[in-house]
C-alpha cells in the first residue's frame, strides 16, 4: 500500500484504505482497528494523503508526504510529540522539522492530526521512503535534442551544388 491508498475522512478520525467502491459512497478499512464501514459520499468528504499539502510562508506548500520525510529523517534528534501535548510543544516541533510553515493558516489541530497520521502510518510500515532525485547520465547529457538536430536549409544546399 502507498500513501496514495491511504484515505482522511472528514468527521471521522484515523486514517483507512479503499475496499470498495459504490454508486453512492465507498467501503472502508481503519488502519487503526481493521473495522470495515461504509461512507457516504454525500455527507463525507474523502482525501488521499497523497493530496494533502501543508502552508508555507509566500503562498507557497509542502507536501504531507514531505513533512512525514522530514518527521522520519528527524525522528532519533527531534522526538516526536505526543497528541495531546501542549500547543506550545506542538508548534515548537512543526518549527524546527517544517521551519517555513505558516502559522497562521497551519492550526495546533492540524499539527495533532500530522503527528497521529505520522504514528498510524510508522505501525504500518507506511511512511514514504526519500525519493532519491537522479541525475541525468553522461548519455542523456551528450544526446542530442531533437530541436537540437539541425536540417541544412535550402540555401545551403543551393551553394553546396
């Protein structure tokens, strides 16, 4: 299963993955506890961990798969808080594995909500590994682009003869 797979459902707590789907809602596993339900989709709303982003200064976001990155690289110098920890501890976590988030649209709750995600997920064996960001190799580097391919034009073909 990839973070993709993992659901938040509004108005319920913990995370799920996808059994089923039907015309007017889905079936859903809780990570945490197994039950299978169903959810409407006219009174839930549903998101993919894979969509969900966290506020930046500059308009700008962080993907939640980044932040758990970050918590998980961090996990041994920076313990992670408890849950019900005191706002204070929360934001002075979120500072130091996510400096640049915004502290104003980023809410105590949603921090809470992150750091139960990040528990849910390590149980499961479920947080992202680093994507390793490859380098071009020294063959793509030498081939030419197509746009780099010149034709000889006309003209030059006409002095040539």
């Amino acid at each position: 299963m990839e973070l993709k797979d993992v659901l938040s459902i509004t108005g319920l707590p913990g995370l799920f993955s996808l059994v089923s789907t039907k015309n007017n809602g889905m079936v859903v596993k809780s990570l945490e506890d197994g039950r299978t339900q169903f959810v409407s989709s006219r009174i839930h709303g549903v998101s993919s961990l894979d969509n969900i982003s966290v506020y930046l200064t500059q308009e700008e976001t962080a993907e939640l798969r980044e932040v758990l990155i970050e918590m998980k690289k961090n996990e041994d110098s920076i313990p992670l808080p408890e849950v019900k920890a005191e706002p204070a501890q929360l934001k002075a976590y979120f500072k130091k594995i996510v400096p640049e988030y915004d502290e104003e649209k980023v809410h105590v709750s949603d921090m809470k909500k992150m750091v139960k995600w990040y528990a849910t997920l390590k149980n499961h064996d479920l947080i992202p590994a680093e994507e390793e960001k490859s380098e071009p190799s020294e063959e793509e580097e030498s081939a030419p682009n197509e746009e780099e391919k010149t034709e000889p034009s006309e003209e030059t073909e006409k002095d040539v003869s």
